[in-house]
C-alpha cells in the first residue's frame, strides 16, 4: 500500500520529469541571445559610424585651421571660426547636440621641430590640432567618449 506522502511526491516528480514544453524554453532562450547579439552588432556598428564622423569632422577642422585666408594674407582662422566648420560638420552628419562634444582646438603648435612655431614661414613644423570626444550610450545603461585628434601641417 502506498502512504499519500509518496502518491503526492510520485505526482510531483512526474510532472517536473516530463520533457513537455522544453522546446520553447530551449527556443526562446536562443533566441534572447540572438537578439542580444544582433544588438550589440548594431551598437558596434553604429559606435564605428560615429567614430568615422567625428574623425572627419575633425579632419575638415583641421584642413581649414591650416589653410590662410584667402585674399593673399597669411593670417588663419580664429578658433571660433574652426570650432563653427567642426560643428556644422557634426551637424550635416545628424550627430546629435554638439554641446555634448568637447571640443579642443590647438592653433598653431609645434609639431616637433628644431625652430619655434612660426605659421608665416613656409613648411616651419607648425601645425593646428583638433582633438574631439563624443558620448556614446551603449543600451542605455552607460556612455563611452569616443575620441579622435587630427593635426595638420600648415603650408604656404
């Protein structure tokens, strides 16, 4: 004769035991994974994108820090005026609020040489530095600062 204790446990252990419904168990754990990948994929895309941006916003600031003003004068552009062709860069590329940027312009450096930095003497080692930072949100949990620095030599 079988006691109830065991008649329930017997009852018990034959629900837990049967293999009913592991399927979608099995099934939807992969595919959580999977999305979490395809996500992240995603995010490192998007992360590369922005990076490539930034660089060339950069890139265009640096380019136009270097270049004299036109009209036969050597005089560059202020820093203001770098820093507003760096944000309408960012701008075109849908970069969201550039006030979020940091934004480092370094006019006229020495790039090393022997002689001090001297911008109306052609090909002194003299250059301008862009060095930008721009946050990431990974999920929306945290933030990344994407950074990237572009110097550039000027010339006559």
């Amino acid at each position: 004769m079988m006691l109830p204790v065991q008649f329930a446990w017997m009852r018990i252990k034959a629900r837990f035991a049967s293999e009913k419904g592991s399927e979608l168990v099995e099934t939807s754990a992969v595919i959580l994974m999977f999305m979490i990948l395809v996500m992240g994929v995603f995010q490192f895309g998007r992360a590369y994108n922005i990076y490539q941006n930034i660089t060339n916003a950069a890139r265009e600031g640096a380019r136009f820090a270097v270049a004299p003003e036109r009209g036969g004068g050597v005089t560059y552009p202020t820093t203001s005026e770098v820093r507003t062709v760096v944000v309408n860069y960012l701008n075109s590329a849908n970069l969201a609020d550039p006030g979020t940027t940091r934004l480092q312009i370094l006019p006229n450096q020495s790039l090393g040489g022997v002689a001090p930095c001297n911008p109306a003497v052609s090909g002194s080692p003299c250059g301008t530095g862009v060095s930008l930072s721009y946050p990431f949100s990974i999920f929306g949990f945290g933030s990344i600062d994407i950074n990237t620095s572009v110097v550039m030599r000027n010339e006559l």
